[in-house]
C-alpha cells in the first residue's frame, strides 16, 4: 500500500494526494515503528485528522508503542495485514470509542483492520465501543490483555470476520444495556486460550457465530469458566428472541462449562446450536450447559456431535435440549425438572422425546422396552431410536434402537 502512493512523488505531492484519497500514512506523520517510541500524540494526530474529512488511518507493519487512543464513526484505521502492532505502554484500554463518536453516523467499512492489538500482559482492554449503530472489523488481533480483548457495550449491530482473540482474560466481552438489541456476528474467527472465558455475552440478544474455532479456553476444574458464557441473568424483559446461534464451531480441549447458557429473569429465547464438534474436552464439567430456572431456554442442537465424557446438562424447569439427527456420546443430565427431547437421531429417523419408564437395572427386557415406547422392533421398523430413562431409582439412561426384529439398547449414565 505504501508504494502505491509514494512512488514517483515529492512530499507535498504524496500528502496531496493522500487527501486526496483520504488515506493518511502514519509514517508521514511523526509515528516510528521501533517497540520503543511513545506514538500516542502522532496517532492520535493522524486519526484526528482523517476524522475531519473522513478515511482511512493507515499504519506499516512494525510494532508501535502507545497510550489509549480514541477513534471515530468515519475512520478506517487499516495495517498491512497483522503485521502492525500496537502495543500498550501502561493497564488502560488500547483503542476505544466514545457515545459521542458513534451513535447517528454512518459507519460504512470503518473500524480496525488487519492490525494486531498487544497488550503486553499490562493493557486492561484491546478495543472497546460504547452505544454505536453498526461497524466491521477484519483482520483484528486482540491478545495479552488483562481484562478483555474486546469490550462491546450496547445497542450493536456488526460483524468481526477472520479476527483474533488469545491469551487475555476474556477474549470478547458484551454487555449491552437492557431492552437494546444486539446483532452482532463473529465470522470465520479463533477464540482460544483465553484464561477466564473465550467469549462472555453477559447481557444482550442475538449472537450468531460462524464458522469459529474454540480452543483451550477456561481452567482445569473451574466451573466459572469456559469457552462460551452466554448470561442474560441481568436482562429483564419477557420478549421472545433469539439467542446463541452456533453454526459450524469447532471446541476442542477446553475447560470448565464449554458452552454455558444460563437464563435472563423474565426472557424468554431460543439458542440453536448447528453442524458444531465438541471433541477432546475431556477435563471439561460438561460441554454444553442449559438453565433454566426463571426465563425459557429452549436449545435446538441440530447435525452436531458432542463426543466427550460430561456431554450435556439440562437443569431447571424453563431448560429444554431439543435434539435434531446430532450424536451424543455419553451423558445427558436432567436436573430440576430439565428436559432433554429426542426429536429426530442422528440416523436421521423420528424419535419420541425422552422416556422415562420402569426398567430391570443392568438389563430391560423386550417387553418393558415394548411397553415403554408403545412400539416393538418391527412397528419401529429398523434405525428408530429414542432414549429411556429408568424411574426404577437408578436414573440409568438406555439408548435403545430397533433393527426391524430385535431391540438393542446402550446403557449411557447415571441422570441426577
């Protein structure tokens, strides 16, 4: 990009033509790429300037030493693509926006792009907004921070595409003010190793995650940790809304709950989780957990496998799991009245919700499973499925399938 506007040209000629294009170098600006130099006042300066008459703050690669710095609704502030650092100098946020900067502008393709935000293990905050209409980022690294990568906070609509988000605290934390809505979309992104949670939505509506990677998030043997932590626990409203919606993720060796979807006070939303992997989350409490105890959860988990030890838990009256042809491997966990609903196995082939049915422990016979479904093996006919939950005092789960003649069934755990 930088020999694109610089060859050929004078000085005055190159910042002729840069406010001509609306694109302002840093460089040309008093900004030097040496991990040592303080370049608050020289990129503040640039941006400063490109907010008067709008466009794009641009920085070489090199890593750029800084205090916290303010942008604005009309500014793209673009790197060579994750080669441009910038790192914090002292524990404030990196980069962040103000209310007044945001809200009733138009925010077209502005934001930060391909541009790296080191924390150093002593920046609190890698990017925070404040109550803005819409935005896109892409390219953003967000790392080393001591409170979050990302901060949103309020009535938000955008998308981060192909952005990062390791080694902090939280990696991306939300929490929207009540009865605002929150559309916003992480696309194509890797959240992993981040000690406390991967993402924390505490207080919003619609979360759509696309495509995104989920690695080593949490702590070994902390239930207050995780991957996802979607906590609506402070939104008081009984609208019906979307939630979490999961499309193509991928979790793998995380810890603590992996996804945790607890329930606002009166809200009542439907979360779908669809085409994930849970794999390799052997330490973890459970890989996907649903309360519901005041609002209504209702989690449809559709063409995704769960393939750890401590699969599922379902617990509160408002929870409810509804299954569409996903794999379980081991553990649903009903408690306090939670609800798990078997509608459609993962051979693709309609089945009841869970049953629950007095069985022989160890070994149900034909004619309790007969009596239990309402079915035998051949008006069953061959693949159906469903799961039945022993009432007989040992809360055994069978998973029981017919092959057109006989009923075979899988002992699954021990429900609470």
């Amino acid at each position: 990009m930088a020999d694109l506007y610089t060859a050929g040209m004078t000085g005055a000629q190159f910042l002729t033509a840069l406010n001509q294009r609306k694109i302002f170098n840093v460089l040309n600006y008093g900004a030097v790429a040496d991990d040592n130099t303080d370049n608050t006042t020289a990129l503040q300066a640039v941006i400063e300037l490109a907010h008067i008459v709008g466009g794009i703050v641009y920085i070489p690669s090199g890593i750029y030493k800084t205090h916290t710095l303010t942008t604005y609704t009309n500014v793209k502030i673009e790197g060579d693509n994750g080669a441009t650092v910038l790192k914090s100098i002292s524990a404030e946020p990196l980069v962040e926006s103000l209310y007044e900067t945001w809200v009733g502008k138009p925010c077209g393709d502005s934001g930060l792009h391909y541009i790296t935000l080191d924390g150093d293990n002593i920046g609190t905050i890698g990017f925070s907004t404040q109550v803005i209409n819409s935005f896109v980022m892409i390219g953003l690294n967000c790392k080393k921070f001591t409170l979050y990568g990302l901060w949103l906070h309020g009535s938000l609509v955008g998308s981060f595409i192909r952005c990062l988000f390791s080694l902090n605290y939280i990696g991306v934390f939300a929490d929207g003010h009540v009865a605002m809505t929150n559309l916003v979309t992480f696309k194509d992104c890797i959240l992993n190793s981040n000690t406390k949670y991967g993402l924390y939505w505490k207080q919003g509506l619609m979360l759509k995650l696309e495509n995104v990677d989920m690695e080593n998030n949490g702590v070994n043997d902390d239930a207050t940790t995780g991957a996802i932590l979607y906590d609506n626990s402070a939104v008081n409203s009984s609208d019906q809304s979307l939630g979490l919606i999961c499309n193509g993720c991928w979790f793998e060796s995380n810890y603590g709950e992996v996804v945790n979807i607890t329930d606002g006070a009166l809200i009542n939303q439907l979360h779908i989780l669809s085409e994930c992997i849970f794999i390799g989350n052997s330490d973890c409490e459970h890989e996907l957990k649903v309360t519901g105890t005041s609002g209504q959860n209702k989690v449809i988990l559709r063409n995704s496998v769960l393939k750890g030890d401590n699969n599922l838990l379902i617990d509160g009256a408002y929870a409810k799991v509804i299954n569409m042809a996903s794999f379980i491997k081991y553990t649903i966990t009903e408690t306090n009245g939670g609800q798990f609903h078997n509608t459609i196995n993962y051979s693709g082939n309609l089945s009841p919700r869970l049953i629950t049915a007095a069985l022989t422990d160890d070994s149900p016979t034909d004619a309790e499973i007969d009596e239990a479904t309402g079915l035998t093996p051949a008006t069953a006919k061959a693949g159906w499925q469903c799961t039945i939950k022993d009432s007989n005092g040992s809360g055994l789960l069978y998973k029981v399938e017919s092959d057109g003649t006989y009923w075979f069934y899988s002992k699954m755990t021990k429900a609470t």
